[in-house]
C-alpha cells in the first residue's frame, strides 16, 4: 500500500482529497500547513508528497525547495488555484512531477497519482534495457562516475550525491545508451509518458542538475544537439 502525505489546509477539501486517495487504496497522512507537512517528512517515510500551493506558514513551493534541499528521494505533485504559466514553471523547476489546477475532478487526482506511483516504482515484470556496465550490485559504470541505481547515488570526483528517482531514471537512460542521439520527445514519452511543454521545461531543468553533479568527471558530458535531443558522451 502505497502511502501519501497530503497538505492542504482548507477542511473540507482536504477531507474530500484523502477520502478519495484512501478509498482508492492508499495511506494517506493529512497535514494542514507546510511546516507539518515538513515535520512528518522527517518522522516517516512516503511514496508520493501532494502540496497545495498556499500553505499557512510555509507554503507548498517552500516545501518542495526543502525537500530538494535535503535530498528526500520522494516524487512530488503541486494543488493550487494559481493557473499562471509562471507559477506552473516554478513547480515543475522545483523537479514536480505534475501540477493540478484547481477546480479538478476528484477522479482525476487519482488517476494522476496513480500515474506518478506507476512512473516511480520499482519495475518488477518489466526488463530494462541492458546496460552498458554493469556489476553485482545493480551499479552503472560510465567514465570514472558510477550510479547505484536501486540506492539512488551517484559517484563522481570522490564525492557521492543522492538522487531523485527521475534523476536517477534519467541518468540511467544516458548511461545505457552512450554516445546515442536520444530526442526530448523520446525521453518525455518514456519517462513522463507527456511531451508536453510544462513537463518539457522539467526535463530541461533535470538535465542541468545532472551536468552539474557531473562536472568533477572531465571524460562525461551530457550533450544538447539543438532542435533534437541529448548525447551522454563518455571518452575512451
């Protein structure tokens, strides 16, 4: 069974929201601000964080920014009323995995959750494509950095970073496919399953955290080749 942190701080919805979640079949834990959201973050483990965006004392866009901040390996999706293309820009360059606007169907959140568990849980029938380098331990090999990608760390220049799962998903795919064009609306569609261009502008911003943990390691270097995707390059 899954389980949910939900913050929202209206009553009545977020009564509605949790009725629905837990009716679908999941765990859900009900937090009416952001610092109680942050709070059982810290006492408790979640699949998935759903914030409202205007918290009391700590908004949902703060949240987000702490839970980047201490590297909690937790997906996350925005509710708010704030329909501006530059608020849904900062969620999604928070690394969101979806953004829902208000007034939404109570159906539909579930179905986008249920979505986001699919994209971020561990494939259990499915064979990923084999990788390049591999050993015992499910680690990637790629130049002189390597990827523990069940434990989510990367290893680079002597220094280890804990991932996101889409970071990790993403690196993944580089490390898999070296030196092959692989186009954004490929990686959209695998990863996201959407190519739209909010979730676009998320990819954009996953593959610039990932150049920069990347930097220390001189013979790996994510490529853009404009107008059509990303090359990992590894040199010889």
């Amino acid at each position: 069974m899954a389980r949910i942190l939900l913050v929202e701080d209206d009553p009545s919805l977020g009564f509605l929201l949790q009725d629905s979640l837990e009716t679908a079949g999941y765990q859900v834990t009900l937090c009416p601000d952001g610092e109680a959201g942050l709070s059982a973050l810290a006492q408790e483990t979640f699949d998935l964080c759903v914030l409202d965006v205007m918290l009391p004392k700590r908004d949902g866009f703060s949240v987000a920014a702490e839970i980047r901040q201490r590297n909690l390996p937790v997906p996350f999706m925005f509710l708010t009323a704030k329909a501006l293309k530059a608020d849904r820009l900062q969620g999604f360059e928070l690394g969101a995995d979806d953004y829902l606007t208000k007034p939404f169907g109570l159906e539909e959140l579930v179905y986008r959750v249920k979505a986001i568990l699919r994209r971020t849980a561990p494939a259990s029938n499915v064979t990923p494509p084999e990788p390049v380098k591999t050993a015992p331990a499910d680690v990637i090999s790629f130049g002189t950095s390597s990827l523990e990608f069940k434990n989510l760390l990367l290893h680079v220049g002597g220094q280890t970073h804990t991932l996101t799962d889409r970071e990790a998903e993403l690196l993944r795919l580089f490390a898999q496919h070296p030196h092959q064009l692989l186009r954004r609306e490929e990686i959209l569609q695998r990863l996201w399953q959407d190519d739209g261009y909010f979730v676009g502008r998320s990819l954009d911003v996953f593959i610039s955290r990932l150049r920069k943990y990347l930097q220390p390691d001189s013979s790996v270097k994510i490529t853009t080749v404009h107008g059509r995707g990303y090359k990992l390059e590894v040199a010889e």
